[in-house]
C-alpha cells in the first residue's frame, strides 16, 4: 500500500474504500447519499467480500437482484460462453437466447397467448407497460389516458413510472409531469371502486409494495381490482419487479391471489445481475402495439437472455421458488419468535425471502449500521423497518447466524 493509500480521505476512509469513496465523492453524481463503509470487491454463494477483506453475508441481495447469489457457476459459465459467441447484435436481426426466454415467460406468466417484450431495467417495464396500455386503446380508436395506482407504491424513476409511483418525492421536482395519472390509498377497496370507471386505462398495483415497507396487499384488494378492469375494459398491470422470480415463495406472486392480468412486468433478478427488465401481456392486450410503438437498443439483446434463461434453468434444477416458500417461511419463524422476546420488534411482515421487520421504536438505521460492522448486510426503509431480500440460496445455517446477531443488535437497541 502506497502513502497516499494510507491517507485518510475527507470522510476518514484509508486503503481501497477511501480512495474509492474520495473518487465517488468528488465524481460520482450525488443521488445516492451513500453512507455505508463498505467497496463490494467480490462475492460467492451468499457471501460479499469487501475491500477490507471482511466477509458479509448478504440479506438484501442487490436489492432483490442476486437471486443466485454471486458468482454463481452456471451463471459465470452462461454469460462466458454466451459473451464468447456474441453479446449484442440490435434487434433488427433475430437471436435465440431472446426468443427462448420469450417463450419461457410466456408460459411462466400463465396469461392467455402471452407475448413477451424484453428491455434492460424494472422502470423501463413499467414504462412499457404504461404505454402498452396507452397505445392498446389508442388503436382501438377509443384513447383512454387514465392510471390509477396506489400511494406508497414504487414503479421506476422514468418521468412516466415516478409519476405513477404513489410517492411524491420521486416526482416532485420533476414537474411538469406526465398528465393521466391518480393515485388511491392502498388496500382501501372502496377508493379504488371509486377511481375506476369506463375512462381508466390501467390500474397498476403491486401484490407487496416493497420499497415502502414490505406491505401486502389483502387478496381481496386485488381480485376486487382484477373484478373492476373486467367491467371496464381497463387493463390490469401487476408490477412484479421486487416479487417476481420466486421471492415470494411463486414464481408470481399474483398467484398466491389467483389473478389473470393483462400484463405483468418482472426484471431485478431475471437475469441474477445482468440488467434487463420484461413486460409480459396476454394477447388481446399485445395487440395494442404495432410495428414501431415500442423498442430498445439493447434490450433482449443475447448476453442477457442467456444469463436469464441460465437463471431459470437453475431455478428448475434446484426448485429454488419452493425453496424460497420454505426457508422463508422458517426465516419469518425465527423471527416471530424472536419479536415474543424482544419488545422492540412490532411485526414481521411478508412472504418467502420477502421480509420487512416492523420496529416499535426508530432505530433501523443504527440496526442497519450495527449488523454491517457485524458481516450482515441489511436494508431499511425510514427508521422503523428492517428490510430482508436475500439471494434465493442462501443458506439456512446463515439465516440462523443473522437472527442470532440481529436478537443481540436489537436487544442492545431497547436498551
Ligand atoms: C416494484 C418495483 N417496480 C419498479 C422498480 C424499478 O426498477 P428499476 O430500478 O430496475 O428501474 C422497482 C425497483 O426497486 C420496484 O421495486
């Protein structure tokens, strides 16, 4: 290590991290308001490695993205071998990895002739979605502008998908925003009776709004929604982009509610890491985009597809959705258990590796905080809710050892 590697930088940081924390300080574009010491130098299986050379274990999982945890060998190997043959070749030319993940989509979704549309991000999804919906009525000569979604909820930072998110302040300073959009208070049946009529284009929702806490939706809510769009023609849009891909214990969680919608988008861990978003609709509703309403530079381009079908296929062979049902539902036990003795855990909340920890008292950050100087990485929203996302393999010796510590953290938090 050279003496500038040794000097402290403006946040007191040495070696790796603080060269790297000086570098994103002064050039990185401040949205992030990173603060956790930590420089991800490498991974495998569950496990980061920082680089200080401490092991994390990792229970947020790229935000839900990580399925496979890290370097995953049937991963690494797909997207070599895929990498070695040809990354990107435009979609004015066919390529297989795309119209096979296509095809396996399709019948994962369960939606009637369902076609699939691949882009490169969960926002880019919902934007598809949004404008599918547009686009279907708009064709149809009968142009419906009107989306309703729900407050809390989170569908993506492009202009069309922050407005639809149920959260000013991802679109306040964005103004003017797209027109068409209303938002109705989450679960609450009658707002929603209320704000859909023959005008509504699409009602958006999401089964479980992740990024505002981990919070379900009653199955009541959401077969009520899908009963509405069947009387209105409007089309129902499901953003499975947090639920998707098995976390909650089905491969979507619409099924746990039996629900048919007309489209439905998925993306973080589709392809374990590899950016890509998917916008699935059933037939009719695919029939709402013709030639050239809709396209990407490098979505569904080769690389891609063949780490997402990589994904799937290792999902098959290792039954990782009922995987994610049964370690997740011991992982919400344990905790469960833990909240009868420790009186600063209110509630658990979620399904499968989808879990929130509802706190009676602030502190998630200071949690959040303790637990990485411990190896456990961890998310929170606001200071009342501990975030749990981990890769789908984890371990459940692992899970023991976080609950362990997280009982200890959170003893010393009431304390
Ligand atoms: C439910 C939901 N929808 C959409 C998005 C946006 O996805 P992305 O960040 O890939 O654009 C997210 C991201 O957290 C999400 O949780």
């Amino acid at each position: 290590m050279s003496e500038q590697d040794v000097t402290p930088n403006q946040t007191g940081q040495t070696g790796l991290l603080g060269q790297v924390t000086g570098l994103d300080d002064q050039y990185y574009m401040n949205v992030y308001g990173r603060r956790q010491p930590l420089c991800v130098v490498s991974g495998e299986g569950a496990w980061l490695t920082g680089s200080d050379g401490k092991r994390y274990l990792d229970l947020i999982g790229g935000i839900a993205v990580s399925v496979l945890g890290h370097a995953h060998p049937r991963l690494v190997q797909a997207i070599c071998e895929q990498a070695g043959r040809v990354i990107h070749c435009s979609n004015y030319f066919y390529n297989e990895p795309q119209a096979r993940l296509a095809e396996r989509l399709a019948v994962l979704s369960g939606l009637d002739g369902a076609r699939v549309f691949i882009g490169n991000s969960g926002a880019e999804a919902n934007e598809a979605a949004i404008k599918l919906a547009r686009a279907y009525f708009h064709h149809q000569g009968a142009p419906r502008a009107r989306i309703v979604s729900a407050l809390k909820s989170f569908h993506g930072r492009t202009l069309a998908t922050a407005t639809a998110t149920g959260q000013d302040k991802y679109s306040a300073p964005f103004a003017p925003l797209p027109t068409g959009f209303v938002h109705v208070p989450y679960n609450d049946i009658a707002a929603l009776e209320q704000a859909v009529d023959q005008n509504t284009c699409a009602v958006l929702l999401e089964v479980i709004q992740g990024e505002s806490g981990v919070i379900m939706a009653d199955p009541v809510y959401l077969k009520t929604a899908e009963a509405l769009c069947r009387q209105t023609g409007a089309r129902l849009i499901i953003d499975e982009i947090q639920t998707g891909m098995g976390r909650t214990g089905r491969f979507l969680a619409y099924e746990h509610a039996g629900l048919r919608p007309d489209i439905v988008t998925l993306a973080k861990g589709l392809a374990g890491g590899v950016p890509i978003g998917a916008m699935i609709a059933n037939e009719e509703t695919a029939a709402g985009f013709k030639p050239g309403d809709h396209g990407t530079t490098f979505g569904g381009n080769p690389l891609a597809c063949a780490a997402a079908l990589a994904v799937l296929d290792t999902y098959a062979q290792d039954q990782l959705v009922e995987r994610a049902a049964s370690v997740g539902a011991a992982l919400k036990r344990q905790l469960l258990d833990l909240a009868e003795r420790q009186p600063a855990i209110a509630e658990v909340r979620g399904l499968g590796l989808m879990l929130g920890i509802g706190l009676n008292v602030p502190g998630a950050q200071a949690v959040k905080a303790s637990l990485l100087k411990q190896g456990f990485l961890v998310g929170s929203v606001g200071d009342t809710t501990i975030r749990l996302l981990p890769p789908l393999i984890v371990a459940s010796a692992d899970l023991s050892l976080f609950v362990r510590a997280f009982g200890e953290t959170i003893a010393e938090l009431a304390h």
